[in-house]
C-alpha cells in the first residue's frame, strides 16, 4: 500500500498526521507545487507581511516530500500521479489537496499583487516597506486583512469595494456594516458600490486605476483581493468530475477508485444541507484528512459533523465565524457596539445556518457546540439566554 498526496500546504501535512495518528506506516509521498513546507496560509495577509515569518510554518510531513515539482495529471489506468518534471509517482490510494489559486480580473494589470502563496506574500510585504499609498481591489476577507496589515504599516489605504460593504458577499449587509465601520476609523478610505474598469502600473512605477463612474485613483501599491477558484486546471480533459472542485461524496471519494479530495479543491456532498459545498476554511481540512484516513484504512465510518468554523483578525479584532452564514440570510443581531462588540445569528427558514462575533468569543463556542443539532433559531437564542444567566 501506497499513499500520495498530491498537494504540500495544509492538506497534505494533516492528511499524513491523520494517517500515522490511525497507526499507518507504510509509505507517504507528498507532492508540493511549492518550494516551501507546508505553512499557515491565513497567516500570510496578516504576520507575515508584519515580518513575523516565524510563526507561520507548520512542520514537516512524516513523509517523503517532493517540493517545486507541481502534479500535472493522473494516470488512472496505471494508477500513477504524473509530475511537472515527467516523474510517475504509483499509488494505491491518492488525495488530491491542490487547495485553491487567486482569482485574477481581466481589467488588472498582472503586475497586481495577488496572495495566495508564501512567495506572493514576501513580495508585498517588501513593497508596502517603501510605504506610501496602498489600493485593495475588493473587499473580503483577503482585502481587509491586507488593508488592516498595512495601515498598522502606517500606509494609507484605499478599498474598492463593488457590493455596499465589505465582506457582504460573505456575510451579508449587516455584519459588512460592520466591518465597514471599523476600517473607516482606523483611516481607510472605502469607495463601497464601485466598481474598477482598468488598473495599469505607469512608467514612473505608481498606478492608475479607473472605476466606471469616471474615477481615477492614484497608488503606490496595488493588491488584488478577487477571491480564489478551485486549483482544478491540471485535472481539466480528465476523467475527474470537476464543478467548481472536485466533487467528491460525504468521505471525500471522487468517481474513481481509490482517489480522495480535500481541502479548497475539493467539494464534498454535505448530507444535512442536502448539497456539495466546497468548505475553504481552516479547520475543515483537518476534519476531511480524519474522514479519509478512516476510509482508506478502514478504521472508522464516521461522517464529517463538525460546524465549519473560521476567523479573521483585523485591527487587533477577532472576527468569528461559525456554520454556513450566507448573504441572503436572515440576521438576527443581538449585540452591536457594546464594547465594539457584534453578534449576529443567520438563519434560513427559521433554521439556524450560522453565527458571527466580534469580541464574543464565549458566546461563539457555546453555539459552535449547539449547531451539531441543526436547531432553529428560537432554540439558538434561547440556549444562549440561559447559558448567560
């Protein structure tokens, strides 16, 4: 038995933990596109581009690593993973965990910063060192960390945003009000409801970014916070089947034997919402690595129950969120301001779906337990009522 990983980030790195945890000792492979061990991909809009580089590296595989040596194809008849350098690697079991790449625009020069790697990182953190005026084309969670990175770098920041507040495509108009808010009084310039034509670097090295309302903006630096896309171009033209990830079922078995998917390229059938999801979130990789090694080694059929949950920090402020909060969701607000505190409870036909804090970090992980239940939101609010008395 043979198992190979095609990926060497985060999904690779606990898919061998959760092997050798079951008590597996055969051999690994972990194939990484990057010249790097696996380290903490969130922490690359935040300390690293602080300088704090330490903290991000998350350790060596308990397995042969090959770094800088992309996985280009699988050879499903012959049960190998094809490599950039026209290596074969043979397997009886792969995990394919090639996690996601930067979404890039059409209308955005490719000079742009765009993160999505270590390499990618290191390169902006040394621009933002020259100082000067920073531009973030859109408004998630990448884009507010970068522009809360920076403006602590004593840069001044400007967003541009096409929805009316950031993070609303994720979180919705209530939660982005938020945030919104809080960019705004730590100096950020946020041009919400705009949307950007052109960006293009000039000869003198500054920017020229143009919105449709005949705006021009001026920068030093420019980042690119688009969102991500499944890393599924090297599988395109083969007998994988691909809808916006690798669609997988609920042990992350794709429609051919003996090959897994995880983490950000993947998309797992969910039963409790009745549909494929793909999870992009810190901790769901691990939960999946757990699910597929009890599958390949027949130690466990457990499905995959833990609530999504993931973070953002801006500002010296945590944001938390758990289960699938959605922007058409209903919210619930239950506290806004106290403390600079938030707390907003979604729900969808009177079902909860998710929550999200802000300093509100007690209240996040008593209903992070109580989601397991599928309740409704009456009996959400009403169990976060008796814990606080």
């Amino acid at each position: 038995m043979s198992v190979v990983i095609a990926g060497g980030g985060a999904g690779g790195l606990r898919m061998t933990e959760a092997l050798r945890q079951r008590g597996y000792t055969g051999p690994v492979t972990v194939v990484g596109a990057e010249a790097h061990l696996p380290y903490n991909r969130p922490g690359l809009s935040k300390e690293l581009l602080r300088g704090d580089e330490d903290g991000i590296w998350l350790g060596e595989p308990d397995a042969d690593v090959v770094l800088a040596d992309p996985a280009t194809a699988v050879d499903t008849d012959r049960n190998e993973l094809l490599l950039n350098s026209g290596r074969r690697i043979a397997y009886t079991d792969l995990v394919l965990a090639t996690g996601a790449e930067a979404r890039r625009l059409p209308m955005v020069a490719a000079e742009a910063h765009r993160i999505r790697g270590l390499d990618d990182a290191v390169a902006l953190r040394e621009d933002l060192r020259k100082g000067g005026h920073l531009l973030v084309i859109g408004g998630g969670f990448v884009g507010c960390e970068v522009a809360s990175t920076a403006r602590t770098m004593g840069l001044g920041v400007t967003v541009v945003e096409v929805l009316d507040h950031l993070a609303e495509g994720a979180l919705g108009p209530a939660v982005g009000a938020y945030l919104s808010d809080l960019h705004r009084s730590h100096g950020v310039r946020l041009l919400c409801g705009r949307t950007v034509v052109s960006a293009n670097r000039l000869t003198d090295g500054t920017w020229l970014v143009a919105l449709a309302d005949g705006t021009e903006l001026t920068a030093d630096h420019v980042v690119e916070g688009s969102g991500s896309i499944p890393a599924t171009g090297w599988l395109e033209g083969g007998p994988f089947t691909l809808d916006s990830g690798v669609v997988c079922d609920d042990r992350g078995r794709t429609n051919i034997p003996h090959v897994y998917a995880l983490g950000d390229v993947a998309r797992w059938w969910h039963p409790a919402h009745a549909r494929h999801l793909r999870m992009e979130h810190w901790t769901s990789v691990t939960d999946q690595a757990a699910v597929v090694a009890d599958t390949i080694l027949g130690t466990g059929d457990r499905p995959l129950e833990p609530v999504p949950y993931f973070w953002s920090d801006q500002y010296g402020v945590r944001l938390q969120a758990i289960g699938l909060p959605g922007r058409d969701d209903e919210v619930t607000v239950l506290r806004n301001g106290t403390r600079g505190s938030l707390l907003g409870c979604y729900s969808r036909d009177g079902r909860l779906t998710g929550v999200v804090g802000v300093r509100e970090g007690k209240a996040v992980a008593r209903l992070r337990l109580f989601m397991r239940d599928a309740p409704t939101l009456a009996d959400a609010l009403a169990h976060l009522s008796t814990k606080e008395k």
